[in-house]
C-alpha cells in the first residue's frame, strides 16, 4: 500500500476496541498488580496517554513535550476525557501527512534527550508498534482479572472495514 493512513485507522479502532471494556473495570482492577512492563492497568494506560501525547506533539511541531498536569489516568472516565479526544486529532494530523507526503521530516527529542530526526512515517509505524505492543499487555492483565479480551487483529480490522463498505 502506497497509503499509510491505514495505520492510524488500526490504531484508533483497536484501542477503542479495548477501551470498550474498560469502562466497567473496578478501582481494584485498575490499581491490581497484573506484572508486565507496567505493574498495573491504571500504570499502563497512564504511559499510553502520554506516549501518544508526545507522539501528537512531535507531529505537530513541537520536538519535546512536557505533559500536561491534568493527564492523570484514574479509570475509564478519565481515559475517555483524555485520551479519546487526542486519538481523534491523531488521525487529523496524520491525514495532513499523508495529503502532503508521508516522508517529510519530523524532528524530535527522545525522554533520554537523543535528538531524532526521521520521516513522518517511519514515526507512525512506531506510534503503532508501540500501542499493538502494550495493548498485548492489557489483553494479559483483563485474561488475569478474569475478563475476556477482544480480538484487535489487523486482520479483523480490515474485515470490520470491509463489511462497512
């Protein structure tokens, strides 16, 4: 595919998959120690808000952000003000992008300070890596407190893209 706008479509639809299931998660479900990378759910949503936060942030400009003092992830409620609102404008400025050519640059700074300069796509697929990576993760935490995950394939994706058509 010579259009890489797919990528953002899978991100956002499969992490709003997942956030469907969330909304009826406990206090203690989100605070639980589920092991993994992040000990908790409320710990990994909170990394995922801001990775994606800075991964916006650098698209539009801006090499190193600091987070903002309000995103604190505390349950479903919170993810949803949050979190929502900025996969949405995600998707915007990704369609900016791909009109304008997927390989201009984007100039960033990593939290360890490596100055980074890479072609916007090259970004992209490490938004995606970076969120099919944890949401792995979340899947093992929910099969831990006894939920059932959903399937966010990219196979299913396209079928789900298909079948609207």
């Amino acid at each position: 595919m010579d259009n890489p706008g797919f990528l953002i479509e899978y991100h956002l639809w499969a992490h709003k998959k997942v956030f469907g299931q969330l909304a009826g998660l406990t206090a203690e479900d989100w605070n639980k120690n589920t092991g993994g990378s992040f000990a908790s759910l409320k710990a990994l949503y909170q990394h995922l808000l801001e990775a994606d936060y800075r991964w916006l942030q650098r698209w539009k400009g801006v090499p190193f952000a600091d987070i903002p003092p309000h995103f604190v992830v505390d349950g479903a409620e919170s993810l949803e003000r949050l979190w929502l609102p900025q996969l949405d404008e995600m998707l915007i400025v990704a369609a900016e992008f791909i009109a304008t050519g997927p390989a201009q640059l984007v100039h960033f700074v990593t939290g360890k300070g490596l100055k980074v300069t890479q072609p916007w796509w090259q970004t992209l697929y490490q938004v995606v890596n970076h969120g099919t990576y944890h949401r792995g993760q979340v899947t093992t935490a929910l099969r831990l407190l006894d939920k059932q995950p959903v399937g966010t394939d990219i196979f299913l994706f396209f079928l789900e893209k298909e079948k609207a058509q």
